[in-house]
C-alpha cells in the first residue's frame, strides 16, 4: 500500500512504518520487527518509533487466526516529552514476511502537537497505512499530516445517538457495534458513561488512580471518546492522551502512556481485574456497566452533573451549529457544565429569530441574559419593529431592551415620532412615545429633547395654539424631567388655564406664571387676553404669591431677577410698603432659605430695604437676621449688609453704661438692641461655615476680627477666667476694636458677675475669675512701669468697693497680679492716689516672704486674707470716694449706624440735671463741707478716729496673720 497522504488536519511532521521486515528493508539494517521507511534519518527519533509499544491479538482469538477485518485496530494519541506527540495506527497482519502468524503494521506520525478530536476523526481513514510491500523506498514523505476518515464525526455520533446508526459492522472498523444497534437507551447510556468517566478522571487528585480503562470495541471507543471531546470543557479533554486498544494480556495496568487505555478481551463473558477499577483507576465495561468502577455503575443520569445531560441531548438532536456558543457560555471550567441548558435554549431561540421566527417573549428572554443580549446586538435591524412596537406599551419590554432603544438613532426616530404627534394632536402616540423616551434615557438626555423642541421660536405660535390637554401634557412632561416649561406653555391662553397654572405640582412653574401674568403691560406677554381679564388675573397671582411655598417665590424673582434693576415693580408689587401678608410671605422665604444670594441682596436695596424701619424690626424677631445672613451666601455678595450691623455695634453691646445718648433716648434699650443684632451674626457666623461657605469672604475686610472681637468681650464678661486661655493680646485687640478702656471692662465684668457684692475678706477667694482677667488686661513682666500701671488700675477698680473693705481688695489683687520684686518700688513710688494702708500694710508684710520670679501670677485663686469683723460692703453707691481718688472715666457715645441698617433703637429719656436725686447729692456734699469747721463737733471727729485707728490696727493684725 502507498505512503500516507500528505493532505490532512493539524500540524505536519515526521512518519514512521514500524512491521516485521528483511535485513535490506530495514532502516535500522535489522531483521524482525523493525522501522521499515520513514521520514528522517535522525537516529533518537528511529529510535523512539522502534520501541513504541508493540501490537498483538487478544490472547483469546490467537486459536483462530482471524481475518484482518475481525482484527482490532489500535489508533492512539502519547506524548513523547514535551514537545511532541504519537499518533499511532496499528493494524493486524495474518502473515509477517517469513509466514508466520499474527503480524502487525504500525502507522506512526510525530507531531508537535494534536488535537485528540482530529486524532478520533481519523478513525478509518484511507490514509492510514496498513501494509507495506517488500523492495519499497525506505524514505517517506516529510510533513506529513493527521487523515481525516468518515466513520468518526458530528453525523456519526447523532446516528450512533438516534434511531439508526449505521457503518460497518467488521470489528476493525466498526464504531456501532451490533450487539448495541437494538436500543437507543442504550446507547444513550453508554455515552453517558463516557462523559461521566471522563470527568471523574479530570477531577482525581490521586495520580496513581488518574487513568481510565475502557473494555470496548475500539472503534466504539474512538466515536465515544470523540463526542465526549467536543461536547466537554476544555479543562476535562485538553491534552487527553488515549488508545484505542491495548492487549489485556500485556499487563495492561502498568500501561503509562495513555489517559485512557481501551482493551478488547475477545469476549464478552470475562471483565477487567478487580483493582483496575479502584485503585489503580477507573474501569468502564461496555459489554456490562456493571462490572465498572462503582462510580460508572447505576443509574447514570442522576449522577451526571447538572448540564450534561443537556448536551448529550443536543448531540442526538444534530443541532451542531449551537455548540461552538454554547461552549463558549460554559467556559473552559467544568464546574460551570450547568449553563449548558440555557445556552442551548437561547442557541435555539437565537436560531428562531435569524429565521424571523421568535416570538417577542423569546426575545425578552434571549434579552434577559448577558450572553443573549450581546447576541442580540447584532441582530438589532432584525427585532427593531417588533421590539418597538411592543416598547410603546410594555414596560418590561422597555425595561429589557433599555439599550436598543437609546440608540442614538433608534431614539430620534422615536422623538421624531413623538413631536409629529404632538403637532397633530395625535395624543396618544405622544403619551407612549414620551412615556418610553423618559423611562429609557437619562432625565438630562430628555431634557435636551425637550427643550430643544419647546425652545425653538418659530414652536412657540404652535404651542400657543395648541388644546388645553395637550399643553397641560407638554407641561407635565417638563415636570417629570425637572424642567420649568417655556413662556408659551405658563402664559395662560384663558382665564379657565389660570388655576391649573397656578397650581402646578412644580411650583416653579406656577412662579413663573406669575411672574408672566404681573409684568407690566410694556411686555405684551398678555396681548392675546382680554383686557377685563388681565387685571382679575394679576390680582390672582399676587394673591397667590403671598401664601405660595417659597420655591414658587423664588421661582417668580429668578424669572424677575433680570429685569429688576430697570423695573422694581416685580418686588414692590409684593413688599412694598411693609404689610402683614407681606411679612408672612418674607417669613416663609426666610425660613426656607430657597431665594438666590442676588435675590436677598435685592430685597436689601432701596426699593424694599428688608434691613431698615419696620422690616428691620421684623428682621430682629426669631432667627429672620440669620436666615437672612446666610441666604447671602459666602461669595461676598452681602458684604455691604454684614457691614451695616457690624458696624452698628457699639459699647453699648457691652453695657448701656458706656455709652452718651440723647435725652430721648434709654441706654438699656441701645444695650438690648445690639445684644439682639450681635446675637443673629454669631448665629450666621456659626452657620455659614457648615454650608460650605467660607466665613472670610462672606464678611467685609476686618469683619471677622470685629465680630470675633464681640464675641469675646461679651464672652469675657460672662465669664473672666477666660481671659487667661485668650491671653493679653486678644483682650488687647479686642479692646482697641471697640475702643473700649481696660477698664470699663474689668468694671463691666465685675458688676455682671455680682463681685461687688461679695462680701470682703470673708469671700475673697472667690475674685479667682476678675484676677484672671485683671491679669489679661494689665499683664505685669520685670519692667516697673507695667506694674507701676497695673497698681494704678487696681486703685480705680478698688474705687467702686466700700471705703473699710478697698485696702484689702488693692493688696489681694496686688499680690496676686504683680510679682513680689516690684512690691518695695511700687510701696516708694509716689503717685496721685495712693494705696489703701491697709492695703500698704499687708503689702509689706508680703515682702518678708521669699520673692516670686517676675512672672505673671498663678491662674488659681489666691487666698491671702482670712474673714475679719468688718460690715459687709457693696461694690459701689456706699461712701463717696476722697476728692481726687479715682479718675473720671469718660463714656463714649453710640455710633450711627451705616445707612444699610436703618431699623432704629427704640428711645428714651435720660435722668434730668435738676432731678430730686441730684439736688440732694449736692446738698449732702455741701452740708459735710459746713461741719469741718464747726469746733462743737471737734470731741465728735476725735471718737471717730480712736474707733477707726482700733478698728485698723485689727484688721493688720488679722490680715497679717493671714498673710503669714
């Protein structure tokens, strides 16, 4: 016979014929069973091939010598390292070339590499050589190539599946034995068998059991083997090695070439041993399942994994041309054999809608899997109409197909749709037509349609036109999408549109209808309504402004915004003058903040000015500043209003005592004004930052440091000993903001703590707090001077206590302020008021002790004078000072306020100069004047001060102790 076809499959290479030969037939010039021709000379290859596993009967037709066609033949696929493979065909000779019995022929391609479906297809080809005759060239074509047969394939395994398998019966080539031909069951089975086999070999862990044998006639191995490799994952059949036959008799289980080793014992009556079944592999008998491994025994269809079964059944259907996609929706891992089943359905459905045959619930189901849609994409010509048509009714069509129908292309062919219907007032293709466009693009994507067909000019004489319905559908579709409709749409055409307009379910849109409907006639937006009607619908919408929610409000001065610098009848119509339904209008703005920066700015301005006479009144009540204060937002704009009430504040804020007011006017209400407008900017102050806005910017320059400032001034007289975490320089700066003395603070704080009416020495501790802040508003360092001023200004606070209780008020805070080393220069210094001497006395006595650093004092209380007999004394109003024994302290007057803030502080009338109280204080002093020079009273004045001289020296005494 000739030399192998050098047409084939696969990847070409070397091939060898391996018979029984003379010495001059050889290629090795041996005798026997040897390499008789082949394609190179390469000595490892000739080698290789040479002792390649012989082939022999099976022990059991020796007796007979059977014909060549009751032979079996071994086709097999090994690996030589790991760079090639065997393909090997062998075959049986009745005669070798010295006559005698039982010869072989082998047929063996060297390959790089082969694909075992290729390899199985080969089964019975012609180009398999089986017979070489004697004399013939020893050199074989190169490149040589896997043939293709015709008894193994797609067509084959569905027959071989169905009701008629066919082919040869000879047991050499026949791959549908008779002994199966009665019972598709059965054959099913035994397929099923095959893929049950061949996965339970891909999932052993143990390599010594990981081989399978397979009693069967080879070439029903060979069509079994190979519809198991094209219907399996890649993972089970990649690299599978295998052989046809193997001699039984050979020791068969230690056979280490092959994945799978097919035997034919020559009878059905005898099985496999025992052990080739569980521990040294797994066993499948064809002739009878249940001599195979335990796990090949039984019913097979339960213990098939989910999917295979499926398969299996698309092989006996023939439906071939599904399994590439199918395949490829199961993926290379066997553990997902389970999608099988639904890859098939839409295989099929896929099939179905080529031929314009799927229904649309065969679509919404390909549709509803990722797989299928992605199929679907190009088919999508093929369903557009179908799916169209359905989309304009069905959501869960519009819902599956989602994507196809926001095609750009597809959806303008549907807007186009949807605004001819509009035109021609067909509409109920409008409703489905938009209903569909809003549910399958983003709201932005149909705001774009929408407004650029609303918005086109030569649009806007149609819609005008259009019936109520449809103009109440386009303005509806405008809601959905948060779109305010044109003009045309919110300019009602009859006073029967206005209520629906003005009660919109956007309130936007009904603002904007009042906007239209109160614009001066200038405009001629109402040109096509009769003029009886204009005012009865302008009174209407002013109406309805004055208890709108505030987003229709702000919707109305948005629309407004840019004509307001020309036409401020859009505010005033509506705030001007002050009124109850106005202010109840302006409080629902406030309190919703939903007006622009621009907005309130406009409302400050002259025309309405929200800030002054009785809208600043109003503005003082709640939280209404605030509001206010925030909704300017923090880009600056409002800075000329934050302007206004910062500089409205005064030293008022702090007391009403620091400030000259007119003789209308009552200090305390002042005082009571400021505390309310300095309340509102630290409350926007507060809130403005957790907006997102930056407080600096909000502000005018050095408007962060006056309200800062306030803020801590007020914070100092509530609470002094705060003073001492600030530290001197803030309390300097804040101070100097408001120019405001030192001590009129210290003053303040002393009388809003209730420290003048502590009871002296008895709760002397309890002045921890105005040390605190004495020592921030005069800190003492080693310079004299600073202590020298310190000790001045201890002087004036101690003015306002009584005359008995100032010497131990001047040494307390003395000795608690200043450091000891100044105590003897400060004792020498001579000054216009000098210390109390008591408080001298205790001063000296403090000096005997060891010095303290010249540092500022320690923050604790300083307890340095135990309770001593003497009355309780008040603050202030008790004995009137020694002529020159504090300075006059001069109160400033209350600034006026920016013309920005004109709300005013209520007035009132300060106490006469010839009041009752005033013209008794004279006289007191006059009377007091007259008595010095009465000698009578000389014996009086002397007793006076024998009890004064007593009463003092007891006091030194016990203070001393104390300070001991």
């Amino acid at each position: 016979m000739g030399q192998a076809a050098q047409h084939g499959v696969g990847p070409g290479g070397d091939q060898f014929f391996v018979t029984h030969c003379m010495i001059a037939d050889s290629v090795l010039n041996n005798p026997g069973y040897t390499v008789r021709a082949a394609s190179t000379t390469e000595p490892a290859k000739l080698d290789a091939a040479f002792h390649y596993p012989p082939y022999e009967l099976p022990i059991d037709m020796w007796k007979d010598s059977p014909a060549v066609s009751a032979a079996p033949r071994r086709l097999a696929l090994t690996r030589l390292g790991r760079s090639a493979v065997w393909v090997v065909h062998s075959s049986y000779l009745e005669k070798d070339t010295v006559d005698r019995d039982r010869s072989y022929f082998s047929h063996l391609l060297l390959l790089p590499a082969a694909n075992p479906a290729d390899v199985l297809q080969s089964w019975g080809a012609d180009g398999w050589v089986k017979n070489y005759a004697p004399g013939a060239s020893k050199d074989l074509a190169v490149s040589a190539r896997l043939p293709v047969g015709k008894l193994v394939n797609d067509t084959a395994l569905t027959a071989f599946l169905g009701d008629s398998p066919s082919g040869p019966l000879d047991l050499s080539l026949t791959v549908s034995p008779k002994r199966l031909r009665g019972s598709k069951d059965e054959r099913r089975e035994l397929f099923a068998r095959v893929i049950q086999a061949l996965l339970l070999l891909a999932a052993e862990e143990d390599t010594d059991r990981r081989r399978l044998y397979v009693h069967a006639e080879p070439g029903l191995l060979a069509l079994l083997l190979y519809g198991a490799v094209r219907l399996l994952p890649e993972s089970v059949t990649e690299g599978l090695t295998f052989s046809t036959f193997e001699p039984y008799h050979r020791n068969i289980r230690d056979y280490k070439l092959a994945d799978v080793v097919g035997t034919y014992l020559g009878t059905s009556e005898k099985g496999l041993d025992p052990d080739l079944a569980t521990t040294r592999g797994f066993t499948l008998d064809t002739f009878s399942p249940a001599r195979s491994s335990p796990e090949l025994r039984g019913s097979i269809w339960e213990a098939l994994p989910s999917g295979a079964s499926d398969l299996i059944e698309l092989a006996a259907s023939g439906e071939w041309e599904f399994l590439d996609s199918v395949k490829r929706a199961i993926g290379p891992d066997a553990n997902q054999l389970h999608r099988a089943g639904s890859a098939i359905s839409r295989a099929r459905a896929l099939a179905r809608v080529d031929r314009g045959e799927a229904t649309l619930e065969e679509l919404v189901a390909i549709q509803s899997d990722k797989a299928g849609a992605e199929e679907l994409k190009s088919r999508a010509d093929a369903i557009w109409l179908k799916i169209k048509a359905a989309a304009l009714t069905r959501s869960e069509v519009r819902a599956a197909f989602r994507d196809l129908l926001n095609d750009r292309d597809r959806l303008k062919e549907l807007w186009e749709e949807a605004v001819d219907a509009i035109l021609n007032e067909r509409f109920r293709e409008w409703d489905a037509r938009w209903t569909l466009i809003r549910e399958v693009v983003k709201p932005d994507d149909a705001k774009k349609l929408l407004s650029k067909f609303l918005g086109r000019e030569k649009n806007e004489e149609k819609l005008g036109r259009l019936p109520t319905d449809m103009r109440h559908k386009l303005r509806a579709a405008c809601g959905d999408i948060g779109m305010i409709p044109p003009r045309a749409l919110l300019v009602p055409i009859g006073l029967g549109e206005l209520e629906p307009l003005l009660g919109a379910r956007d309130p936007a849109a009904a603002g904007y209808t009042a906007f239209v409907l109160l614009a001066d006639e200038q405009y001629n937006w109402l040109a096509h309504i009769p003029p009886a009607s204009r005012e009865q619908m302008r009174k209407r919408a002013r109406e309805f402004l004055f208890s709108a929610p505030p987003a229709a409000v702000a919707s109305y001065l948005n629309a407004a915004r840019p004509f307001l610098d020309t036409d401020p009848a859009f505010l005033t119509t509506l705030f001007h003058p002050y009124s109850d339904n106005a202010a109840k209008l302006m409080d629902r703005l406030l309190a919703a903040n939903t007006l622009e920066p621009g907005d309130w700015v406009k409302l400050c301005g002259e025309e309405i000015g929200l800030t002054r006479d009785e809208w600043g009144d109003f503005l003082l009540e709640n939280d209404r500043l605030a509001n206010l204060l925030v909704g300017l937002g923090g880009d600056g704009i409002g800075q000329s209003v934050w302007s206004g009430y910062l500089e409205s504040l005064s030293l008022a804020l702090i007391s009403p005592e620091l400030i000259e007011v007119d003789d209308d006017t009552e200090p305390d209400v002042i005082h009571e004004w400021e505390r309310k407008v300095h309340s509102h900017l630290r409350h926007a102050a507060d809130r403005l930052p957790k907006s997102g806005a930056k407080l600096v910017q909000a502000l005018p320059e050095g408007g962060v440091s006056r309200l800062f400032a306030a803020n801590n001034l007020l914070k100092w007289i509530e609470h002094p000993e705060l003073a001492e975490k600030d530290g001197p320089d803030e309390v300097k700066n804040a101070c100097e903001t408001f120019g405001l003395e030192r001590l009129d603070l210290l003053k303040t704080a002393c009388k809003t703590g209730g420290f003048h009416e502590l009871s002296l020495p008895a709760q002397l501790d309890q002045f921890a707090p105005l040390v605190e802040l004495f020592k921030a508003c005069f800190p003492v360092d080693n310079n004299f001077n600073t202590a020298r001023h310190a000790a001045t200004e201890i002087i004036k606070l101690a003015s306002d206590c009584p005359k008995q209780a100032r010497g131990v008020f001047q040494a307390h805070f003395v000795v608690s302020c200043v450091p000891d080393n100044h105590f003897a220069n400060l004792l020498d210094d001579q000054r216009q008021i000098p210390f109390d001497p008591l408080a001298e006395a205790l001063i000296r006595q403090r000096m005997a002790k060891p010095k303290k650093s010249a540092q500022p004092a320690p923050s604790r209380p300083v307890k340095e004078l135990e309770p001593v007999p003497v009355e309780d004394g008040q603050f202030a109003d008790e004995e009137e000072p020694e002529e020159g024994a504090e300075e006059v302290i001069h109160k400033k007057g209350a600034k006026a306020k920016p013309d920005s803030v004109k709300s005013k502080k209520p007035e009132s009338k300060k106490p006469e100069a010839d009041s009752p109280k005033a013209k008794g204080e004279k006289k007191d002093k006059k009377d007091r004047s007259e008595e010095k020079d009465k000698p009578s009273k000389m014996g009086m004045w002397i007793a006076i001060l024998v009890v004064v001289v007593l009463a003092s020296v007891g006091l030194l005494v016990v203070a001393i102790s104390q300070l001991n």
